[in-house]
C-alpha cells in the first residue's frame, strides 16, 4: 500500500509541476510578444535570461523532490 501511495504522489507531483511550468512558460511568451516590439533587443535578452532561469529553478525544484527519501 505505502508503494501505490508513494507512486500517486510522485504522478501527481509531475504534473502539476508540468503544469507549472507550462504556465509559467507561457506567460513568458506572451510578456515577450508584447515587450519586444517596444523594447527592442534588451527586452529579448531579459526574455531569453528569464526563460532560462525558470528552466533551471524547475530543474533544481525537481532535483531537491527527488533528492528527500
């Protein structure tokens, strides 16, 4: 039983943090598509730093989960 509970709990853990970070991609996006063409290319870079920075943070989120017995 504590198997099938542990399994539930990691499948639910995955995607919601899929989800998450779907989201939290999107709104990225949609913040890039709108701040490009009145920013210009520092609003590119920022939008490339940032989506590489919440790429990093899930990735280091899913390490620390997967890390606690």
């Amino acid at each position: 039983m504590s198997f099938l509970l542990s399994a539930a709990r990691r499948v639910v853990g995955l995607v919601v943090g899929d989800w998450l970070q779907s989201a939290v991609v999107v709104f990225l996006l949609a913040a890039g598509w709108l701040a490009v063409p009145r920013f210009g290319s520092p609003a590119l870079v920022l939008l490339v730093v940032l989506l590489a920075g919440q790429l990093v943070w899930f990735a280091r989120v899913d390490a620390v989960r997967q890390s606690r017995p």
